[in-house]
C-alpha cells in the first residue's frame, strides 16, 4: 500500500507542473549568449532584442525530439502574425550552439533564433528547470514587454498550445497600449 501511495504522489509530481517564478509584472532578467539563426552563430543580447519590440522567449527541452521540433516549427509557422504584432520569437535550450545551428535550419525554418545555454544560467533565472529532469528546461513560454516586464507566461509540457497562447497574450498587451 505504501509503494501504491507513493507511485501515485510521484506520478502526480508529473502531472501538475511547478509554477513558474517569473510572476506577471516582474522584470525579466537580461542576458546575453549564443545564438543560432539560419545556422549562423551570433552573440544574443535580451535588452537589444527588447529595443525592437515584445519577445515572446520560449524553453524548450532538447532540439529535434519530436515535441521541441514540433513546437519550433509552429512558431515558425506563425512569425508573421508575431512579427505582424512588433513581437520577436526567441527559443533556448541547454543544446550545444552546434546541435541549434543545424535545429534553427531545419526546425526553425530560419525565422527565428535559438540560444544555447549549456551552463542553464539562463534557464535557472527564468525558473524554466525541469523539476523531475533538472538537466532540461521545462517547456515554458514567457511574452515579455520592450521595458522588460513579463506580460504573460505559460506552461504546459504539451507544445500545441505555446503559440496559440503567447499569440494570444501579445494581441491583449497590445490592445491595452493603444
């Protein structure tokens, strides 16, 4: 009985995802690493991405497992609508800068750049860190204004809904500024 209850808390540790530590309205922390776009490497800096309008920064766990390409290839799917709405899709994962040159090629469709944080530094100060896989990021969406606010974050390991959701959050931060 006892294995039973505790299998059945650890499933549910699976289940219900952790709440993200960025909460609404607190400041997103500024970094600068390596990136991929059209598979060429180039230094990403958060505050000059911001200069030109919201980002919408995504995590993701591994480059071309079958829900990260999945999810890539939906946000590359939809970058007019985000570019349509002055907003810029950035994607990071602990892969190394070589594995994401080639994934911003062929997941990514060059339409957006992926950055490598193989120390999680990045990952760790936007509580994106797999609770049951700390090796990973979670798979976690955040919109973020240009004065560095976060406007909107969501979680879900299922990576249907991260456009739909972000695109969604942008259309409402908008609506609210004019």
């Amino acid at each position: 009985m006892a294995r039973l209850v505790a299998t059945a808390a650890f499933m549910l540790t699976l289940a219900v995802p952790a709440r993200a530590a960025l909460d609404i309205g607190e400041r997103a922390p500024d970094f600068k690493a390596q990136a991929a776009l059209a598979g060429k490497v180039y230094d990403f800096s958060m505050a000059d991405a911001l200069k030109k309008g919201p980002v919408v920064l995504y995590f993701f766990q591994a480059a071309y497992s079958v829900g990260c390409s999945l999810e890539a290839h939906n946000f590359a799917e939809a970058s007019d609508e985000f570019a349509a709405l002055g907003a810029s899709v950035v994607g990071v994962s602990a892969d190394d800068i070589d594995t994401l040159s080639k994934f911003s090629v062929q997941a990514c469709q060059n339409r957006f750049p992926v950055v490598s944080d193989e120390s999680e530094m990045v990952i760790k100060s936007y509580d994106a860190v797999m609770q049951t896989r700390p090796d990973y990021a979670n798979r976690i969406s955040y919109v973020i204004a240009p004065d560095g606010s976060i406007v909107f974050h969501y979680m879900n390991l299922n990576p249907a809904k991260h456009v739909e959701k972000t695109l969604g959050a942008l259309r409402e931060w908008a609506a609210k500024k004019k």
